[in-house]
C-alpha cells in the first residue's frame, strides 16, 4: 500500500521569513504588518540533501593568511568602486533594481573580467540562451568564452557547476530558481530562501565568486524574505528611473568595503558605461540666474559630488497645503520649514512646497539642510542666490549651524567646477585657503539670511 504524504499549509513572514500555522495580521516575530504569505510545503527528506559542508578543523586566527591578489577587477571602474575595489573569491554579491533598469545589462558585461583561462557561468531563468546572445551581440562581448545556461532547478544548476568548474556563477534571477525538494511556486518566501542557501554554501566551499539578480517590489525593496540581504555579502541597489539615460548603483551592504558608496552609469546602446564626472551630470546649466536653485555637495561614500537643490513655494488653493519632496526626506523638509519659521520669520503655512533633486539624485545625508532652506527661501521670495555658491551645513532645532564630515573634500570639489564661494559651518571653515574659492564660515541660520 502506498503512502500519501499529505500537504500542509504554512504561513511564512515576507519580512523576517518565519512561519506560523494560521494567517494573522502582524507578524508574532517580526512585528510586520499584512507580511504573512501563504506557502504549501510537502515534507521531504531530501531537503537537507547538499547542505552537509565539507569537514572543518578549528585553526589559530594567526595561520590564516589572507589572499594576496584578493580584490579582483570587473574592468568596469564604477562597479568596482561600489564594491570596494572588485570581486572577492567565495563572495555573493546581490543586485536588486527595478525592471528595465540595467541589472542583466551589467552583470552580463561583468561576465568577461576574468579573461578567457578562467570562464564564467551566466544561469538565466527569465529569458532563452537566443536572448541573451541577442544581448551579448549588442554589447559587444558574444565572442568571449562565457559558458550560457538555461535552467531554473537549484539541483541541476549546481550540478552543471559541479561538471563546469567556474570561476564566477551568475544567476539571474534568484527569483526564478527554485529547489525541487519543496512543493512551492518559484519566487515564494521558501523557494528564495532555499535556492540562495544552497547557492551561497557551495560558494563559500569553493571559492566561486556569485553574482545573483533580484527583483524589487513596489516599496523598491528585494523581492523574497529580508534574511536574504543578510545572506550576501555585498547588496547593491539601483536607483533611478528606468527611462532616464542616468543609473545610480548604490551599496546598502558590503563587507569588503564602504557602505553607501555610489557608482553612475550611462546607458548606451553599448550597455552601461561608466561616468567619471558625476558633478557635470547634476549640476543644471542656468543662462540667468534662477530662484529657487541652490548648489550643494554631497558625500556618497567616499565621493564628494556635486547637486543642484531646486525648490518651488507657490500659493496653495487647498486647506491644507502639499509638501513634496523628491530626493531628500519628506520628514526633514518638514522639520527644516518649522525652522524657517521658528528662526527665520518666513511662514509657509498656506504655500504648498516642492523640492527636488535634479538628476534623480537621492540625498540622504543631513549636509544639505542648509542648501533645502535657503532654496525655499529663494523661490518664496523670487530673488536668486549668489551666482556660483556652493552651500552645505547641517541645522539645529536650535538654529544653529552644525559642522559636517569631509569638509575639506566638499570645497576642494566646489572649486574644481568652478564654484568661487562657499556659505559653510564656522566649523568647518578650512585652515589653509583653497584656491580658486571664497570660504564664508556662518555659525547659525540668522546668521546666514543677515550675510546674503
């Protein structure tokens, strides 16, 4: 006689990935909320098949040497700098980005770094091996030796890894894998879960450097549990609009270099090309000078750029009026208009106020506070800001002017582009003139509107 193994129901956690025998509202352990998920698991044996790593001795941390040539180059200088100076042996990397945006474009032409001695995998489980050598052609890398496979069973790609031997396994998507010991969709909570355990244990075994693509949902998080982020090594988000010939690759984690760090890329007919001069894209080009615009530096990592800080106060025909804000906190604009009022007489309770970065550009630093304000003063009373100002300070709740990192890096890249004054914390007023710019060192927000 047969035996059936009845299927069971269990509600698993988007958020934090655990389960829980019935569906309620918020999660017991995570505390998220409309998080629960419902998955069909049957049980199996073989789940635990290959999760057995190989044997392993204790050692003193001493005799463990690092590699010499540890940092391997992708050949895309701007990729590189996200990842803190290249690939690692045995390190994940995860890429999450919206549809469209450029996530198979890069990890395609990332393919090719390591030469022909030593080819890489592409696994796709979205598109047919005729697309992606589409794609390749386009790119101009379809006469490397990057091995192709189409496959979406964890069990058969890890085999096809065990027979290639590669150097670097791309699997685009995670999303799409799934493991043939669980019963569940591909993409659900378990699926992810399972799929990328296996993938990162055989990884780490090895020493194979792997490249994963996730999607995004519409929050612009990683589809799948959160306790995939916490399974990479390196997470990099893409930001931007799909349709804007501009990309942003930002690093949320890495464990082999600075977190934050940005790249820009160009898209092209010819993929992604990288951009040297980040400033020169941000920065708008006014044949008059405009109200409303202000110019601040940002540090993204260990980057200073350059961005143009526009705001819009018009009166508002609604009760209440509308604060918008794009690329910068919408709770920080707020606090900066209570500041605005508060020290510096300028009420905006019937105006409606926009700000926005130009480019796309998302600040998420406080030494724009500063350049947020005096843009909304600007437009509020239709006179311009001194031509050719650069200005960044965080403020107080006191009204101060508070001092900000790498003040030294901000000035040295205002006056590279041409910018001959600077509106800054006393604080950070720089010991030794810097050439080509006039340094104004201001100690509090009435301070600054008395000076201009």
């Amino acid at each position: 006689m047969a035996i059936v193994v009845k299927s069971k129901s269990v509600y698993v956690c988007n958020e934090c990935g655990a389960g829980n025998p019935k569906w309620v509202g918020q999660c017991p352990s995570c505390g998220g909320w409309n998080s629960l998920i419902e998955e069909t698991v049957v049980p199996a044996s073989s789940r635990l098949v290959g999760y057995a790593a190989a044997k392993s001795e204790v050692v003193t941390l001493s005799e463990v040497c690092p590699e010499a040539n540890q940092y391997i180059s992708t050949t895309i200088s701007e990729f590189d700098l996200v990842l803190g100076g290249g690939l690692v042996s045995g390190g994940v990397v995860l890429i999450g980005g919206n549809p469209g945006i450029g996530k198979s474009t890069l990890l395609l032409q990332a393919s090719i770094c390591l030469g022909d001695d030593e080819p890489s995998l592409y696994v796709t489980g979205e598109e047919s091996l005729e697309q992606v050598s589409l794609r390749a052609h386009r790119l101009g890398v379809a006469n490397s030796n990057v091995r192709v496979l189409a496959e979406t069973s964890v069990e058969r790609i890890l085999a096809q890894i065990e027979k290639e031997k590669p150097r670097m396994v791309i699997i685009d998507s995670i999303q799409t894998i799934f493991s043939e010991s669980l019963s569940s969709a591909p993409g659900s909570v378990a699926q992810v879960r399972e799929s990328t355990t296996r993938l990162v244990q055989f990884a780490k075994r090895n020493g194979c450097i792997l490249l994963i693509a996730g999607h995004v949902t519409k929050e612009g998080n990683l589809a799948g549990p959160r306790v995939l982020e916490h399974m990479v090594d390196t997470v990099l988000y893409f930001e931007g609009d799909a349709s804007s010939r501009y990309r942003v690759l930002r690093s949320v984690k890495n464990r082999f270099g600075a977190v934050n760090e940005v790249g820009l890329f160009a898209m092209t007919e010819q993929g992604l090309k990288p951009v040297t001069n980040p400033s020169a894209i941000f920065l708008s080009q006014h044949e008059n000078p405009v109200a409303g615009s202000a110019i601040t530096v940002t540090c993204e990592g260990s980057r200073p750029i350059l961005v143009e800080v526009q705001a819009l106060v018009a009166d508002s025909p609604l009760s209440q009026p509308r604060r918008v804000a794009l690329g910068v906190d919408g709770n920080r604009l707020a606090m900066l208009l209570a500041l605005l009022h508060r020290h510096g007489g300028t009420s905006l309770h019937g105006d409606d106020v926009f700000v926005n970065v130009v480019g796309g550009m998302r600040i998420s630093e406080t030494a724009s506070d500063l350049a947020v304000v005096l843009a909304v003063l600007s437009s509020y009373k239709n006179r311009p800001l001194p031509e050719k100002t650069v200005i960044f300070g965080e403020l107080g709740l006191g009204g101060e002017l508070r001092p900000v990192a790498n003040g030294q890096e901000r000035l040295k890249e205002a006056a590279r582009h041409g910018l001959t004054r600077a509106f800054i914390p006393k604080a950070n007023a720089p010991r030794k003139v810097i050439k080509g710019i006039e340094v104004v060192g201001l100690s509090s927000l009435e301070q600054v509107l008395g000076y201009i």
